[in-house]
C-alpha cells in the first residue's frame, strides 16, 4: 500500500475517514493531535510544551513536530503503509516529510484532499466540543485554528498539486458520511492497482 496524507482543515473529518481507511485496508495511522494529547494526558515534558500551542489553536513548532515524526513513524507495522493524519501542517513540515520518507526508500503516496466549507465545519467542531469535550474545541480557539489554518496550511495544498499526488473530495458533492468514504475508497483502489 502507498503512503496517504490525509489533509483538511479542522472538523474536516480526518481522523473519521482515517479509521475507515484502516479497517478497509489494515495500514498505520498516526494522528499527530492524538499523538500530542497522549503525551499532554501523561504529563511529559513534550505535553507540556504542546498544551500551550494547543490551547490557543497555534502550531507546534515544526523542528518538534518533526522529530516526534520521524520517531512515531519508526514504530509502525512496516510494509503496510502509513496514514498521516494531521501531518504535514507546513512547507516545512512536508519538505521534512519527503526527505524523512526518501531517507527511508519509501515515497509519499497519495494526498487526500477534505473540502468543506466552513459553516459545516463550525457546526461540527461545536457539536463535538459537547461530546469530546476537547479543550481548543470552543468558538474562539476554532477561530484561531482556522486562521491558522488558512495562512499556515491550506497552501500546501498546491504544494501536494505540485508533487503530482493531489487527489480533492469534495463535501458538497459526496454530501453524506458514506458517499465520501465510497469516492476515497474508488480512488485508493485505483492508486494501489
Ligand atoms: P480535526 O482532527 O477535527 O481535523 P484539528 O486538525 O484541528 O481537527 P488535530 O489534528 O487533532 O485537530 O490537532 C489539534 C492541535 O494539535 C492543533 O491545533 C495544533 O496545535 C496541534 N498539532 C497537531 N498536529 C500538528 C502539526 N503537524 N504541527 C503543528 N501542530 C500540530
Ligand atoms: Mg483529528
């Protein structure tokens, strides 16, 4: 299996099409966000660096992230394929990514692309923050994320359209749970045949 990048703003549903991804298709999955309230959750040095770029709905800082990376991905099944959820966040981030991934003979894969808009994703992400009860899911730390969201990370959508491995479902179109995970399948199949 190749490698997927699961990318999308917050609330865009990549860690639901994650699971779905892997009990389809039995690869790694490693979500950067649970990765970070674990370690948040144990109280280690690294939580506690990250829970105050969480709580404000910044971004860990890219050399951090990277590390945590590079160890996470060394600990997974090999041979199956890994999903990256939630990671890479910037240029640098994906840059780091390719050259940690190549170092190892392995290729990026395929990017999937989430689009919703973001009436649907405010919805959302309130909605969770009452069953969840995640700390940085209430109005004004969602604000935040999305601005960051917008100048940090939606330009590496390009920067994915660029290496070739840009593939875009669209919310609005798929409109239910099922459809989207119908079109992500269609077109995994089509990418490891
Ligand atoms: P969702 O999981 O619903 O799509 P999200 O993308 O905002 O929403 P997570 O991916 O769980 O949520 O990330 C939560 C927070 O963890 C981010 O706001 C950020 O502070 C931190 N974080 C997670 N991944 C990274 C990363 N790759 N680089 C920097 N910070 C990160
Ligand atoms: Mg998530």
């Amino acid at each position: 299996m190749k490698n997927i990048i699961i990318f999308g703003a917050p609330g865009s549903g990549k860690g639901t099409y994650s699971e779905a991804i892997v009990n389809r298709y039995g690869m790694g999955h490693i979500s950067t966000g649970d990765v970070l309230r674990a370690e948040i959750k144990n109280g280690t040095e690294l939580g506690k660096i990250a829970q105050g770029y969480i709580d404000n709905g910044q971004l860990i800082p890219d050399e951090l992230m990277i590390d945590i990376l590079a160890s996470t991905y060394d600990r997974q099944p090999q041979g199956k394929g890994v999903i990256f959820d939630g990671f890479p966040r910037t240029i640098a981030q994906a840059e780091a990514l390719k050259k940690m991934l190549l170092e190892r003979g392995h290729g990026l894969g395929m990017m999937i692309e989430l689009i919703v808009g973001e009436d649907v994703l405010m919805e959302r992400l309130l909605r969770r923050a009452q069953i969840e009860g995640r700390a940085d899911d209430n109005e004004e730390t969602i604000r935040k994320r999305f601005a960051v969201y917008h100048s940090q990370t939606a330009p590496l959508s390009e920067w994915f359209a660029a290496e070739g491995i840009r593939h875009t479902f669209d919310w609005s179109i798929c409109k239910t749970k099922e459809g989207m995970i119908e079109a992500i399948f269609q077109e995994i199949d089509k990418e490891n045949q």
